[in-house]
C-alpha cells in the first residue's frame, strides 16, 4: 500500500481538547470528531501543531483575551512556534508532500483563523489570533501559500465543508 502524500496541519487542542482554557470546552471533550473524521476518511495526514500558550502559560488557565498575549515575550513565543511550523511544512513539501491546510480555532487569542472575542460591546469580531498571524507572516516569507481554515467548536461542519471544496479542487 502506497502511503498517502497528504497533509493538513491541526492546531494541538483539535486532538485534545483538555489543553484548553477552563470553560470553554463544551461541545467535544478530547477531539473534535468531524474533523478528525473526514481526514481520515480522506486519508489525509494529520500533523498536530504545538499549543503556543503552553509556552507562557499554564496547561489550567482561564480564557483571556487576544490582548492578554500582546507583550514581547508571547509575540517572541508565536514567532518561534511559527517557525518551527513552516520549517515543517517546508520538510512536506521538499519531500513530494501536498499540505492541502492549515487549520485553526476561532475565537481563540492564539488560533483563531477569521474571528476573535473582544471586549464588549462587540465580543465576536472580525480577526485573526497572534499564532496565526506569526504563521502566515513566515509563510508569506517563504513564498508559501497555503490555505488557512477556521474550526468553529460549535459547529464544525462548516470547517469541514471548507475542506472538502478544498479536496475537490
């Protein structure tokens, strides 16, 4: 059996959930299942992302704002992290590999691909999380275009309906 030559990069918690902020996870205890579920369906590989808040923050922590991670020593932590990532990505590609995404978490300060909370009066706005932002800055670059997909917890399907018009393609 030939090993498949497809890959899609996954933020860390769509595989375990239990890093994430305390009360916030509500709709799939360890892996967010549609997900996972059509990648293997696909046979597409799975390459699971570090967490970056897990290097400056605590694996139990409470939800925090995008703005909570805006100092020098997290913008540093997301750069490095991001690195690595594409040094990885470069690794796929040099090798005959197709990276067909990227996914995301929306919402999240680190994650999110499209939308962020905010304070109020707009909690959900448009943007873009620190991590994602590092990432698609060293994509760029590199000259590597990639497409980013945002994974909304609570409804899913439409992370998986971007990814299968991706696979059509």
């Amino acid at each position: 059996m030939n090993r498949s030559r497809k890959v899609v990069f996954v933020p860390f918690c769509a595989l375990a959930q239990g890093i994430r902020a305390q009360g916030i996870v509500r709709d799939f205890p360890a892996v967010i299942r549609p997900v996972v579920e059509i990648l293997g369906k696909s046979d597409i590989n799975i390459v699971q992302m570090p967490c970056p808040e897990l290097f400056f923050d605590k694996l139990i922590r409470r939800p925090k704002q995008k703005s909570a991670y805006a100092d020098a020593k997290c913008q540093s932590n997301y750069r490095q992290v991001a690195d690595s990532v594409v040094k990885q990505v470069e690794m796929y590609l040099a090798n005959g590999y197709k990276v067909i995404a990227i996914m995301g978490i929306e919402f999240s300060p680190s994650c999110a691909v499209n939308v962020i909370t905010g304070p109020p009066p707009n909690r959900i706005r448009s943007g873009t999380g620190f991590f994602m932002e590092a990432l698609s800055h060293s994509l760029r670059a590199k000259g590597i275009a990639i497409p980013m997909i945002g994974i909304k917890t609570r409804s899913p399907a439409e992370a998986v309906e971007e990814l299968t018009a991706i696979l059509r393609r």
